[in-house]
C-alpha cells in the first residue's frame, strides 16, 4: 500500500485516516514495450562500465525482481564481473522458494525479503496478498541454501503496523536474520504520504532497547545507511533505516538504474538521466563512463522531505523500483 495502493483496503485507509484524495484518484499500472526496457546484455555492460569506475556493489530490486524472466541469467553476467564483490536481490518473497536454488548456483550471494507484517490479516492488508507463509517460507529457504546475511526488511507506518515493532524485532532474535526498520518516505503513487504517518527511527530504537539488549554495530562502511545494533548472544541484527528524520544524503553514494535505462541519483530526483540513448545510438564505453562521471558528479546534495518546497518526482516508486 505505501507503493502502489492498488487494493481496495488501502485505498480506504489513505482516504479514510489520512489523506483527502478524491474519488476519482486512479491508481494506474503503466506497461510499456519489451523494446523500452533494457536487454541483460545491456544491463551487464552498464555493470562493466560501472566496475571500471570503482563500483563494487550492485543490487537487484524491483517492483519485483523475480518477475523477469530468466533473471538467473542477469545474475550470471553481473556475478561473473572480477570487480564486483558484492551482488544483492531484494524481493517480496513470492515467487523465491521455486528459484532459489538457480540464483545461489548462478552466483547470488546475498538476498533481502520485505516483510512489513507478522500477522496474517495486516500482511493481507498492506500488500493485497494472502501470502505471509510463502515469504516465511522463503526466508526459511534462503537460510537453508547459504544466503548470508539473509536481511529483512520492514517500513513502519503509524496506524498500520507500528504496533508490530517488537514483534518484528524478536522474530530477527529467534531466526537470526538482519531486520531493518524503514522509516515511511513519500514513494506512492497516490501521493499520500503525510509525515504524522512517520514513525522516526528514534521512537523504534527506544521501544525495543525496553524489550532487547542491543550492542552498537560500528561500520568500516561510510556510506552505511542503517545504524545497526547487535543481538547480544544471537546471530540476528537490527538495522534502522531513518531518511526521513535523521537524512544520511551527505555520505550517500547510490544510483539507480530503472529498467528503462534511466539513471537516478536519488529515490527523490526530479531528473532522469537517459542512459539508454547513449546504450543504442553507439556510444563507445570510454563514452558512457566519462558521461556516468558527470551525472555522479551532479549528485544532489539531499532530498527534500517533509519540507515546503518538497516536490515528488514524476514517476513514483512503482515505476522505477523498490
């Protein structure tokens, strides 16, 4: 619901607690041409390209990743570039279980599962889907199978699930994965969000240091985004992720690369950058990496949430990825 409210339930929610969005709101579903999106051999030289320019970590989101087809494929071509030493998935969870096993052979290492919900009514209600099991069942799986660290993450919304903080929290406890609570950002698509819907990562440290013994985790990472705190005696992690109250933009060094060969210098850019252009009309890889160069060094200096003159971009999370 915090991306694409496309259920009834939470449409009502929004209307009802939260925002006064007419009647008519749409809630669209955009589909374009194969031909727009970019080939995996085009994803794997913009990969290369970024490689050669100190890039080490590159993660697979979505929408949902696993909703491409062969997506196995794409992790073999990125998995088998020297240069990159870290290669992450976030998924929902769905559709894990029947492809596990092909992505750790083709070299995932890592994997994320967005878990918002322990209870089987509320997950129903914030992703439209009667689906906890299966997403427990991934979880479960990717342990089996190696993935470490096996991360999971949750957005926190007041009135939806804050009541769940602890809860979320001893489940990383009991089955020592790496839970990370998000704060609530603007990425829908009915432009919704309200920042009394905010829970800060501050308010979630206090409530579980009552109910847990956490132990700072220090980073040799700078561009960290979570802080991190350590289950005393336990495997697992808890992670706050807090851009919206506590903004980490000044030591932030991701881009993202839509599906469309578009580049974002950040989740509240209001440019996209045509990359796919430069792909298909020939440009030489010296050429794209010294343009990448530029696009980085433009990189804004933060974004603008819960601020007067905050202006959300164009496409929405839906459209460009989670």
């Amino acid at each position: 619901m915090y991306c694409l409210p496309e259920t009834e339930a939470a449409h009502n929610f929004y209307r009802g607690r939260w925002a006064n969005l007419p009647n008519s709101t749409p809630i669209v579903q955009q589909w374009v041409p194969r031909s727009n999106i970019l080939s995996y051999e085009e994803i794997e030289r913009v990969a290369r390209i970024a490689a050669s320019l100190g890039v080490t970590k590159i993660r697979l989101t979505g929408g949902e990743p696993l909703l491409r087809r062969n997506v196995e494929e794409l992790v073999k071509r990125i998995a088998a570039i020297p240069e990159i030493k870290d290669l992450a998935l976030t998924t929902n969870g769905f559709h894990f279980q029947e492809r596990a096993a092909a992505l750790r052979a083709s070299g995932l290492r890592r994997v994320s599962f967005s878990l918002d919900s322990l209870d089987r009514d509320n997950f129903k209600k914030i992703t439209g889907r009667d689906g906890l099991s299966e997403v427990l069942g991934s979880i479960r799986l990717a342990q089996e199978l190696g993935f470490n660290p096996v991360k999971v993450n949750g957005v926190i919304i007041r009135g939806i699930n804050d009541h769940e903080i602890e809860t979320l929290a001893q489940f990383a406890a009991d089955q020592n994965v790496s839970f990370r609570f998000i704060e609530f950002m603007p990425l829908d698509s009915a432009r919704a969000w309200l920042k009394e819907m905010v829970v800060p990562g501050r308010e979630v440290l206090a409530r579980l240091q009552q109910r847990l013994q956490l132990a700072p985790v220090r980073s040799n990472n700078a561009s960290e985004t979570a802080t991190r705190w350590a289950l005393p005696g336990k495997r697992g992690e808890i992670g706050i992720i807090a851009p919206v109250s506590e903004p980490f933009c000044g030591h932030c060094n991701r881009l993202r690369l839509t599906a469309d060969g578009k580049v974002r210098t950040c989740l509240f850019s209001v440019t996209e950058h045509d990359m796919r252009s430069l792909l298909r009309d020939g440009a030489g890889d010296l050429q794209i990496a010294r343009w990448r160069q530029q696009i980085v060094l433009g990189k804004e200096a933060r974004h603008h949430i819960g601020e007067s003159d905050f202006v959300a971009p164009s496409r929405s999370m839906s459209c460009i990825g989670g």
